[in-house]
C-alpha cells in the first residue's frame, strides 16, 4: 500500500503531472531523489535522496528554492548521462509566484550520492502584464536543451494563453530567444504541455502536446537551424489530435520509446475513458485506445505514464487514479503495463486505495534497470512508490523516520 512521503507540504506539493520529479541514478550509488514543494516552516523546492527507496535521509534537506510566499507553479527536471565525467546531470527549471522561470544544473559525481546545485540562472523574466508557469524541461539526442511553459498576456478585460519554448546550446548558460509553439486563446483556462525527445537518430527533434480546453495539440518541432539568429527557429510541424471530449488540461502523459514512437494518453469524456494515442516520426496517429473505462460513475483525474527501456521490447507502465462516485471513494490507484511496439494493455492490478483525494502523479522519465518510481500529493502529505520489474511493489515513505510497511 502507498505510505506517507513526508508531511506539512503544500497541498501543491508535486504538481504538475505534465512535469517529471523522480529517478533513480543508473550510475554510481544509484540513490533514488525526489523533487517536492514543502511549506513547512518556509516555502521551499527542496530535493531529498533515499540509497534503496526505504530509508531517505533526514538530514539531507537540498533546498533549491526559497519561495517568499505559499504560491508555486511547476517544477521539472531531467537527467542526462554524462560519461566523459563520469556523472549524472540533472537540469531543473520552476516558475515562481511572480511569474519567472529560472533553471539550475546539477550534478551527482558516480563516486557521491550528493547533488551539487549549479547557480540560479534566469529562463523567462516577467513583468506585469506577461507571465510563464508550469515549466517542462529536457534534453534532445543531439544536446540541447528545451523548456517549454505556458505563457499569461494579462489584459485588462481578457488573458490569452499561449505554449512557448526556449532552447539553450551551451548546458543552459544562456537561452534562444523566446517562440510560438501555440497561439493565443482568449479565455481563463490554463494551457498545459509535455514534451520528450526523440532518441539516437533523430537529432534536434522533440514532441510538444499541448491541451487546451477540449482540443489536444500535437506537434513535432524538425530542421531548426544552430545560429539561433532568430530568424530560422520557427517552424513546428503539428500532428494533432482534437477528438478529445472535455479533456482536463493538466492530464496529459507523453514518452518515446528506444524507435521514437511517441505514445501520449489522457483522460476523455468527461474524464469516464483514459485513450491512448501512438505515431512515429513519419506516420499517422493510430486509431485511439481505450487504456481503461469506468462508465457514468468513475473518472479518470490523475495518471502518469514511464517506459521501460531495459527489456525488448519497451514496455509501457501507467498508473492512475479513479474517483468511483457510487462507492463514495476519492481514490482508487491502478495500474497497466503494455508492450510499446503492439499496444496492447494488461488486466487492471490494484495498487492501493485512498479515501483522501490524491493529486499530481509524477512518475520518473524512464526505468532504470527495470525499477521505475512515482511520487504524488495526498492532501499535506507526498508519497512515493517505486516498481519493477513487474509492479506493484513496496511503497515507501521519504523521511520523517518512517519504516517500510509490509
């Protein structure tokens, strides 16, 4: 059964589930770290490290960020292998409660289980009437990095909504200039997106989903040219899907696999279906899948989807919440795994029930060695729970002196 992470944080704790918060290290110690939101006895984005997932270390409270006040709009990171330095790499970004966005590299030594914090450098500075919030980040095959986020016009009668992306070349010392990935939409309604990049043969492309009300954006960012003379990183190619019934904006999941097939679920239909779409680089969209359905009196409100590149072929894990309305219950955790080349979705497994609502899944951005791990917010509380190879596991809490509960 899922047990407590750590309490007093914020109720906004791990959000969003478009953002990745949890890995395992493949090198070195191969600790596992998790990336939360504590307002405890200050705001903080602290960072915390557990050597096998059932004992974190108390003491070991990295702060990335100091917030002035109990308002926090998304943080992401991604890691990247860095075998000339025998390191791991792990770039952050978040948004802060005036509307900046600021990136941090870190660095975890194969020979420590420390993560050493680069210094604070700004992605996006804001002003009254522009703002940027709920930050993704990663790195592509070819070694740049994206961050992408949803960018706020505040009007005076009307804020439009926009997904914008900025592109650093040299390890985020810098940032390209500021562009389009979807236009405005004039209304009060968020606009979310993930983003993973293609894998080894496909240099300097990425996926972008974007969501919107009741539309899903796809589309997949080729061919920019390397000056960033703001004149040539234009043009996204849009492959989008906009069957989507009353989706829920910030519930969207993407990954590739080892054959850059992007495969993204999400909720549908009033959040009663959760659909699977699949393409590749120079196909279609398959026709959608059903990953699960709950009829008139379950949704579907929170889910997050890895893949596992240890095995051939990948496999798919989601996990995800339901609210079953006729049980009177907030929060039934399932999970289903799937092969990535033939889609096609396992016997529902019961993970662990919850009678308190659950909110933000974040699962990592890919398996290592098979293991794969979540996080999520249950009220003021987080909880983490790791799997593999062949889920469910153990759960476990991070810190507070709490033990494994068998």
């Amino acid at each position: 059964m899922p047990i407590t992470v750590q309490t007093s944080v914020s109720s906004s704790a791990t959000k969003w589930e478009t953002e990745r918060k949890v890995f395992q290290n493949p090198r070195g110690f191969k600790y596992r770290y998790a990336l939360l939101y504590k307002n405890g006895t200050g705001f903080d984005l602290i960072v915390r490290k557990s050597v096998d997932g059932i004992t974190w270390e108390d003491n070991d409270t990295l702060v990335l960020k100091d917030f002035v006040s109990d308002i926090f709009d998304g943080a992401s990171l991604w890691v990247w292998e860095d075998n000339v330095n025998s390191q791991l790499v792990v770039y952050v970004v978040y948004s802060d409660q005036s509307g900046n966005i600021w990136f941090k590299k870190c660095t975890i030594a194969d020979t420590s289980s420390a993560m050493a914090f680069g210094s604070e450098i700004s992605v996006y500075s804001a002003s009254s009437s522009n703002k940027a919030f709920n930050p993704v980040i990663l790195k592509d095959a070819s070694g740049y990095i994206w961050v992408i986020f949803e960018y706020a016009s505040i009007g005076k009668k009307v804020t439009y909504y926009e997904t914008h992306c900025k592109i650093s070349g040299n390890e985020g010392s810098s940032w390209s200039a500021e562009q389009t990935i979807h236009g405005y939409e004039q209304d009060s309604v968020d606009e979310f997106a993930t983003a993973y990049p293609f894998r080894s043969g496909a240099t300097r492309q990425v996926f972008c989903v974007v969501v919107h009300m009741s539309i899903i954006g796809v589309v997949r960012r080729t061919g920019f040219d390397l000056t960033w003379d703001g004149t040539t990183f234009q043009v996204w190619s849009q492959k989008a899907i906009t069957v989507i019934d009353q989706a829920i904006e910030h519930l969207t999941s993407l990954v590739i696999d080892a054959n850059n097939k992007a495969i993204v679920i999400f909720p549908s239909g009033v959040g009663q279906y959760l659909r699977c779409y699949s393409t590749t680089i120079s196909t279609s969209w398959t026709q959608e899948q059903d990953v699960s359905y709950y009829g008139l009196y379950g949704a579907f409100s929170n889910f997050a989807l890895s893949v596992d590149l240890s095995v051939s072929p990948n496999r798919l894990h989601v996990f995800y919440k339901i609210h079953h309305s006729t049980a009177n219950r907030w929060a039934y955790i399932r999970y289903k795994t799937s092969s990535s080349t033939t889609i096609s979705w396992s016997t529902e497994t019961a993970v662990g029930d919850d009678t308190a609502a659950l909110y933000y899944f974040s699962s990592c951005q890919m398996d290592c060695q098979g293991r794969m791990q979540l996080i999520y917010t249950v009220s003021n509380t987080v909880r983490f729970y790791e799997y593999a190879p062949s889920p469910p596991s153990v759960a476990q809490p991070i810190g507070d002196g709490l033990t494994w509960i068998t």
